[in-house]
C-alpha cells in the first residue's frame, strides 16, 4: 500500500495505472478464530455512486469532506470492482460472498417484477454474523426479493428501517417505508431519514455493549433526481417514471451526493461519540459504476454496461485499530469479497456448505502482504456482455463485438489488443466459457436493462436490448 495525502485527479490517475506485479497466489486468513474484542462494522453502501464521485477519488466540483476523512483515516482501493453494473444482481454477491449467477434472483439486471429473491435458508453476512454473536441492522435499500417470501428479516437481520424496492422517491415515499415487516409513514428527505435511523441504530447497539453489523445502504444518488429542497420535483413526478429521463442536473447530483456525505458524517460522529470508534470497521463503497450524471472519470461506459465504468467503484475502508491511516491499495478487489473479509475480522468463516468466491483482503489492508493479482469473471444479459479481467489484461464482449485491454495501462479501453495479443484473448475467451458453465444458465424471463440511443444522446446507434438469454455452447463463438 502507499501512504496518501493528496486526492487531485492526477494522483488518482496514477494510481489506477499502477499495475499489480505481486507474485503472491494466496494469502492466509488473518484473525480466522474467535477473537476477544469483535470490531462493530458499519457497511455504507451508496446507489449508482460513479469512480470519480466523490472528491478523494477526484471530483473538483464538488465537497465530500466526510467520505474523504474516512479515507484519511484508513485505505482507499484504486482498482475496486462490482460485481456487476446493476444493483440487486451485486447486492446478492455482497450478501453471499459468492458470483450472483449462482443464485436465480442474480439472473435479473436489476430485480423487476419477477417472483424471486434471496432465499432464505442461503447463508449471509448477516446471518453469518448473527451467530457469532452480532446484533444486525439494516438501514435503507433491500432489493433482494419481497415479502412473504423474502425479506431481510428473513435474510439474517435482527432489524429493518427502509425500502424493499429498487428506486424510491426522495419525499413521497409513504406506501414504501417498512419498519420491520410493517409498513410506516415518516416524512422527510429519505437520505436524511436513513441517516438519522443509523445515529439510533449506533447508539443503541453502542448503549447495550453489542457487537453489530450496521448495513446503512442509502438510495442516493440513485434517480429519481431530488436534492434537499426539491419537493416540487417530486410532486412534478408523481404518478410518472422515477426514471426521470426529463429531470436532473449536475447541480442536484451534487447536491444529493452532498447529502449523502453529511448523513456519513453523522452516523461516523456518532461512533465517536459513543466511544466505539476505534474498534469499528466503517466501509464506503458504491453498488455499481455511476450512472448519467455521474463521473466515471478516467474510465468509459456507466451502469448497465461491463466497460469499466459501469464496474468500477470507490471503495473505502476504516479500522483505527488494525488498519494503517492514509493508505491506497491497488490490490484488485470485488463486492464480494467484503462477506470472507469481514466474517474473517469477526472469527467466523463462511458456510462450508456455500463456500465463498470473495477472498478475505485483511491481510493486505493491515500491510502484512502484498496485492495479490485477480482473476474474475461477469456477465450482463443486456446486450450479450461479457467480461474477464485477470491481472491487467481484461477480455470485453458486447453484442458480437470483442475486445482485448490492458485496463491499467488503458483504462479508457480503447486499444484492442485481441490480435496482437491472441494468445492472451485465446485463453480468456475460454476460461470465461470455463467459469459460465459453473453458473446457472441466463433465461429469457430474467429482466435486463441497458441505455438506448433513443435514451442517452452518447449512446448514438445504441439499440434497446431483447432481453434474450445468451447461452452460447462453444468459446469459438465469441472469436
């Protein structure tokens, strides 16, 4: 890792170029028993949030001091990745420690409408946690699947305070808020309520003397477009599309990603307050690349798309007690990793039964070893995407077109080095194929989501996807 103090756009730059050379195959489980003082985690994850979104990854335009004094505070990733470009599809890959196309409910990009969901007797890091001994908690997004069958009651968690959907509106959200199993009605700017739900949540676990799993997943920066102040926004909404294809801008993406900073801010204060600080893991990352207003920066492409920037994420981690200050990381991490790593930090270990796809990443965040090269795996069923990114070299397949990057060298992705590089296309096309015959097969009934032209003005010639499966029976085809 590298010390880090300075977060302008040409740091950041040089840090997503730097390649990972570590010769390591594996590292070994660090605190893989019980231990005598389990962190607390709280796990902030926000929706649709871009690479460059926040100013410690590189936006001049706007202020995130909160987001950016956790990364002071401990290590940022430079090369974080979701485990796909839609968000209940990664949400089941971070809940599961495994690749979502294991599970039917991550045949969908994202969940809309169809009757699955996670299933309850699959184990998760809640549920993992819950018998090590953890009070559990989330606040905000579920988006794994509805009730009766599904839920995060059902899924490992002690409580529950927010949505089970996919969007929900900024102000007119009283048909949607859950508490428990049962549905409330509380007004206000939903970032704020989220963010005022979590101090509780803290300061209770906090008073009781309990270990505890905070999940706060925040709906922001995810449409509908509404900053505080906008309730004429959502009035002017109401009754339409939360895709809000018409509404927007720069300034209210700011805005809300403002919000978002100041109600991190909050829930950090008040682990401080509380005494607890040093002895809680706090991460922040994203569900997937950003979205129309977002910054991708120094990446192409955004959510729904397997380019890089709709993969890759900020991703940032805090643990004063084990985690040295002031670091970035180049080591190549997923969404799924976060279920091995922190059950490791706890003394637990995934099920055995469902053994886990992430790898645990403590020993390389406490600085003990070095980055350990990746070989990982994804596919989008909109458009007939398909990625492998194995150490710098990263295989692309879009409709029938197919790429070779070095993505360190080349993050924008734009030289194709599949012929002067064959070899190298040759074996990633197959291990791909490899890989997808040990996942459930895509399936027409599956919803998938992409940009059209006729959506995004940059997506010229772009068509609506048929939302078919793509199982193709041979790597040959993918030449």
């Amino acid at each position: 890792m590298e010390a880090s103090g300075d977060f302008t756009r040409r740091s950041v730059l040089r840090g997503a170029a730097f390649g990972v050379a570590a010769l390591a195959t594996g590292v070994e489980s660090l605190f893989a028993q019980p231990v005598s003082d389990p962190p607390n985690i709280v796990f902030i994850l926000a929706d649709d949030l871009g690479y460059a979104d926040v100013s410690c990854y590189g936006r001049p335009d706007l202020s995130t001091p909160n987001i950016d004094a956790l990364a002071a505070r401990g290590t940022r990733f430079l090369q974080a990745y979701a485990n796909s470009a839609v968000c209940s599809a990664t949400r089941t890959a971070l809940i599961t420690g495994r690749y979502q196309d294991r599970l039917d409910i991550g045949l969908d990009e994202p969940l809309a409408g169809r009757d699955t969901g996670l299933p309850p007797d699959h184990p998760t890091l809640p549920s993992l946690l819950r018998k090590a001994g953890y009070g559990t908690t989330l606040v905000g997004k579920w988006h794994l699947g509805l009730l009766p069958k599904y839920g995060p009651l059902q899924s490992g968690y002690d409580h529950f305070y927010g949505f089970r959907g996919g969007a929900c509106d900024y102000y007119d959200h009283a048909d949607s808020l859950w508490d428990g199993d049962v549905r409330i009605h509380d007004a206000g700017y939903l970032t704020d309520l989220l963010g005022s739900h979590a101090v509780d949540v803290v300061n209770g676990y906090a008073k009781a003397g309990k270990p505890f799993l905070l999940s706060l997943h925040f709906n922001a920066p995810h449409w509908p477009w509404e900053a505080p102040g906008d309730e004429a926004e959502s009035k002017r909404l109401a009754g339409h599309s939360h895709f809000d294809f018409d509404g927007g801008s720069q300034k209210t993406y700011e805005r809300m990603i403002e919000e978002l900073d100041l109600q991190v801010g909050r829930v950090v204060q008040a682990l401080h307050a509380n005494g607890i600080a040093e002895n809680t893991i706090v991460i922040f990352t994203s569900d997937n690349g950003g979205e129309r207003y977002a910054d991708t920066w120094p990446f192409t492409g955004r959510k729904t798309e397997l380019l890089e920037g709709g993969l890759r994420i900020p991703a940032i981690i805090s643990w004063p007690k084990h985690i040295p200050v002031a670091q970035t990381t180049n080591q190549v991490g997923i969404s799924m990793d976060w279920l091995p790593t922190l059950l490791a930090a706890a003394g637990a270990a995934p099920d055995p039964a469902y053994p886990s796809d992430g790898l645990n990443l403590l020993p390389i965040l406490a600085g003990n070893a070095a980055p350990v090269p990746r070989k990982l795996f994804w596919r989008y069923k909109g458009n007939a995407q398909r990625a492998v990114r194995d150490g710098d070299m990263k295989f692309l397949k879009i409709l029938d077109n197919t790429f070779l990057f070095n993505v360190v060298e080349d993050p924008m992705e734009r030289a194709n080095l599949k012929e002067r590089e064959k070899d190298v296309y040759d074996r990633l096309v197959a291990e791909w194929f490899a890989w997808n015959a040990t996942m459930l097969p895509e399936i027409d009934a599956s919803f998938t989501d992409s940009f059209s032209g006729a959506m995004l003005a940059d997506h010229i010639g772009s068509p609506e996807t048929s939302g078919k499966a793509d199982n193709p029976p041979r790597a040959a085809n993918s030449h």
